[in-house]
C-alpha cells in the first residue's frame, strides 16, 4: 500500500475524474488508514510504499503489476500521468505465470478496468456486475464462474465490487449494502470500509491494495 499523501485529481483519465471537484486528502488518509488497520487486525501484513510528490494516483498500488509468489510482472502505464510510477504487457501474463489467460471486454467507460466490476471472492465464487461487459464476455464470465454473485447498479456504482477477499474476510466497500448482504449470506466475514474519497478517482478498495499471493 501507499499512503496517499499527495493524493488529488489533478487530470482526467477516466470518467470519474472530475478535477474541477476538490478532494479531501485529510478524509483519504483517514479512510486509506482504516483500511490498512483492517488488514492488519487479520493478520495480514501490509507492506508500505513511500509516496512521491507529483505522483497522485500512486496510492492506487493495484496498478503497478500483477504477483503471484516471487513473480511480479509490472505495468506500463496507458495514460502519460501514470508513466512514472512503474513500468503491463497482458499478453506476457499466460508466459511469464504459466497460467491460462482469458481476455474480458468491457463495455462502459465507467468500468475502464477489470477490477472495477470484477471480483475473485474464494476459490469459486466470484462477484461482479454483468452490465460493465460485451454480451460475449457475460456468457464467458457465466461459463466459467456458474457460482457468481451479481452486484446491483447502485453497488457497483459505490465501488462495491472492488473488493479484496482472503477467502474468509471480505473488504467491501461501506455503501454497497446489497452486496454485502449476500456476501453474508455465503458464510464470509465482511468489513465495511468507507473509501469514497478514492471514488473520486476511480477507485476502491482492491485498486489501493497490491495483493502479494504467496503460492509457498
């Protein structure tokens, strides 16, 4: 995680981004620390990246790359305000892991990424929202996940689905209600968390998380 010390919308680069509307960095610390003493309450164990000014979506660590053990394959960036926090090739994924990748197309520009309207919650549930992707990626998402949960618009909208689970305890997002009851529903021990500020740029919970899976 990084602290989001000079965290604002200062650009544009999706639609969610309104720099005309003033943050609130005192509340994204606040909430960015509530989500780190959550983590650590359940033993996780949080590594901290240092901040740097002119930098302010680098709090969103999610997008630096992608680990599975003590292999990290790191992104480079589309957009020319983000290029210099790290250096994402999606087609290496299937190389560099030695696991099957399966390509979704989204299909709003609202949900400009896979981890806002999609969600590994154990290890065959998952939860997401239909409406962010192509007719052939819903049919492919249902094909491959028949256990699903379906977030509703209002939820999504809140960030719900940018959620970050260890398969026990789930980290959603305090607004999407609905979600977070059938989450319940299923046995999972869920923490609310207030994350909206980060809302603000186009992000939740998952994307100010860079989960480390340690596959030992």
């Amino acid at each position: 995680m990084c602290r989001p010390d000079h965290f604002d919308v200062t650009y544009s680069i999706n639609p969610w981004m309104d720099p005309s509307t003033p943050t609130d960095r005192a509340v994204a610390v606040r909430q960015w620390e509530d989500v780190r003493a959550t983590y650590e309450r359940l033993g996780h164990t949080v590594s901290l990246v240092d901040p740097a000014p002119g930098l302010p979506d680098m709090v969103f660590t999610a997008n630096a790359g992608f680990a599975i053990g003590d292999t990290v394959l790191l992104s480079r960036f589309r957009h020319a305000e983000r290029h210099d926090e790290t250096p994402l090739a999606h087609e290496q994924l299937a190389d560099v892991f030695g696991l099957p990748v399966v390509t979704l197309e989204l299909a709003d520009p609202r949900w400009y990424h896979l981890d806002t309207a999609f969600a590994a919650v154990t290890n065959d549930l998952v939860a997401w929202y239909p409406r962010a992707f192509t007719p052939d990626s819903q049919r492919q998402v249902m094909a491959m996940f028949p256990n699903h949960l379906v977030a509703s618009e209002h939820d999504a909208n809140e960030f719900g689905v940018n959620l970050v689970s260890d398969g026990s305890h789930v980290l959603v997002a305090a607004q999407a209600t609905r979600l977070i009851g059938q989450l319940e529903a299923h046995g999972l021990a869920v923490h609310p968390v207030d994350v909206s500020e980060f809302k603000r740029s186009g992000g939740g919970i998952k994307c100010i998380t860079l989960a480390l899976h340690d596959v030992r």
